[in-house]
C-alpha cells in the first residue's frame, strides 16, 4: 500500500467521518427540535452499524433503509419541509458508509501489526535495491571470524575486506533521483560477476558495498579487485559515477587493530580519504 492509497482509503475517510456528522448537526440546528433528535439518533445509529456490521452487508442495510425512508417521506402522509427530508434520507447512509470505511481501514492495519516487527526485520538485514545483506549481517560475520581468528592462532586464519564507494552518489541523487535505486541494483550486479562465490557482499548504505574474502592471497585478492574495478568503470562511464576503494587484509599480527566491525569500518574509510588527497596532490603537481 502506497502513501496514496494510505491517504484515500484511510485518512480521508476518517475526517469525513468527523466532519460530516459535524455538518450536519450544525443545519440540523435551524430546523424543528423533532428534526434535529431524528438527525442525532441516524447518526448514532450510522456510527453504530458502521462499526459492527461487515461491509457488503451494511450496503444491502443502507439501500433497503433508504429505500424505505425514501418512500415514507416523499410519498407518505407527512408534512415535512423537503430540506429536513433531504438531510433525513442523507444523514444515514453517508454516514454509515463512512464509518464502515475507517472501521475496515483499521481493521487492516491491526491485522499489519504482527507482521509489522518481522518486515522491520527483513529490511534490516536485506536490502531490496541491492538484492544484498546488510551492514547488521556483515557485522555479525565479521565479528565470528575475528574471534575464531583470535580463538586458532595455528591455523593461519585471515581475511580480506574490501570496501567499494560510490562517492558522487549525493550529488546524482539530487539530480536523478528516480534512477538512484536502479544504479544500485547494477553497481551490486556488476560487483556479484566479478567475485569468487565464496566471498560475502554486503550493501551498508550511503552507496558503500563491503566484500568478504576469506583466506585470499594478497596477489589473488588483488587480480579480483582489478577485475571489479575494470568492470566497473567498463559498466558505468558516466562522470557522476565514480568509485573509491580500499582494502585491509586482517590476520593474528594485526586483529587486535580492528577488533570492532566500526573499527575495520573507520579505517577503510580513512584510507579511501587518504586516496583522495593523495590524487589530487598529483593533479596540483
């Protein structure tokens, strides 16, 4: 259900719901007090059947009353003006349908509520734009291989993370915002066709995919990374679409330095910024 469909089909009813009623008491004023007690119990009535009776049924009860009000006030034997007729015949149905409308709004959305915590959930751990993991699950695996790292020191266990950041992404969001998600989705395809099917790719937001390799050598891990970049810059060659890179093997000697997901995280993030000014000193010179 989109944010159109939410504001049709539930707010708007609701506040017709309140207004109508509102409305009507208020010309009901300036008619007789019989008038005006009959107005008040349609409407608590239509508020009423509104809230208890399901849908189709209300339907069948509102044409049925309506048509038998209808006939006893147009072609009875009552002396009424026709305003108060037209407002008795109206209070009702409108009323009642409104009601019914907000009550199955509700409805609906109380039915969401379990569901609610378990679609938080997924799209914590799964990014629809990417079709990849998220930062949670990264950290989560991360932290299971420093540890087991730390547990085997004889086992000459290590592993690489790269981090891949589409740098310009800001500024093309503000100018193309409507294809932002669908750049995304083929920076990710990209990235899958170029890494080994044992490393982990995770999307972390902001534009920032972070790969996993376990137990890569640093030349292999390197051939890899060239492959994804060459694919990369092949794939998107526009001048808003540009990439910053980093990578940090971590092993025995050194996992004490990044013993935190945040702190592999803050480190590649330096180094991307080390890149950068580096770059643009050689283009000064």
């Amino acid at each position: 259900m989109n944010l159109s469909e939410v504001i049709f089909k539930g707010y708007v009813p609701i506040v017709l719901s309140w207004l109508f009623p509102i409305l009507t008491l208020f010309f009901a004023a300036f008619f007789e007090p019989d008038i005006q007690i009959g107005v008040l119990l349609l409407l608590l009535l239509a508020i009423v059947v509104g809230m208890l009776i399901p849908g189709v049924v209300i339907s069948w009860l509102i044409i049925v009353l309506t048509t038998v009000g209808a006939g006893i006030l147009l072609f009875g034997y009552l002396v009424i003006p026709v305003n108060d007729k037209v407002i008795l015949l109206l209070a009702f149905p409108i009323e009642g349908t409104l009601v019914n409308l907000v009550s199955d709004w509700l409805l609906k959305w109380r039915s969401l509520g379990p569901n609610i915590t378990s679609i938080h959930r997924y799209r914590e751990h799964y990014n629809l734009d990417t079709k990849l993991l998220t930062g949670h699950n990264a950290e989560k695996v991360y932290s299971k291989e420093i540890t087991a790292i730390k547990s085997y020191p004889s086992y000459n266990l290590f592993m690489n993370i790269t981090e891949i950041h589409w740098q310009n992404w800001q500024q093309y969001r503000q100018f193309h915002s409507d294809n932002q998600r669908e750049i995304l989705h083929n920076i990710s395809r990209e990235i899958k066709h170029t890494r080994l099917p044992s490393e982990l790719i995770y999307y972390l937001g902001d534009a920032r995919f972070l790969i996993i390799s376990y137990r890569v050598d640093e030349k292999t891990q390197k051939t890899i990374n060239d492959a994804t970049q060459k694919n990369l810059q092949q794939a998107f060659k526009a001048p808003a679409i540009q990439f910053k890179w980093a990578m940090q093997q971590i092993n025995y000697d050194n996992y004490d330095r990044f013993t935190y997901f945040a702190d592999i995280y803050k480190h590649l993030d330096r180094v991307m910024e080390t890149d950068i000014i580096t770059e643009y000193s050689r283009e000064e010179n």
